[in-house]
C-alpha cells in the first residue's frame, strides 16, 4: 500500500484524492498535541498519534 493509499483509508478521503504536501504542526488546546497537517485538493486533514490516543481530524475546504 502506497503512501497515498494509507491516507486516504485514514482520514476516509475519495480515492481520487490529490493529497499535495504534509507538515509537522501542533493542535493548540490545553495540551499541545504535535502530529501532521496534510493539505488535499478538497481536504485540510490532522493526525496525531500521542501515548495511544489516537487524534484524527478532517475538514472539507469549502466549509472553511
């Protein structure tokens, strides 16, 4: 399974998906969580992994 192939099963994208870059970031709250931001072609999507606590974000970017 390709890179691709993995994010989009993660974060439950269209297969279709172009998923142009991914970035190192924190999910600001009352504890910082640090993971990965991945810019798609229609999705803004977060995903952190801290001591098992599995965090897993997806925004559409038209409801942004």
């Amino acid at each position: 399974m390709s890179a691709k192939e993995l994010l989009i099963q993660l974060f439950g994208l269209p297969k279709g998906e172009i998923i142009f870059h991914d970035y190192s970031c924190a999910l600001k709250s009352l504890i910082s969580k640090y993971g990965r931001i991945f810019l798609a072609e229609n999705h803004i999507c977060f995903y952190a992994n801290l001591a098992g606590s599995k965090i897993n974000l997806v925004f559409k970017i038209n409801d942004i």
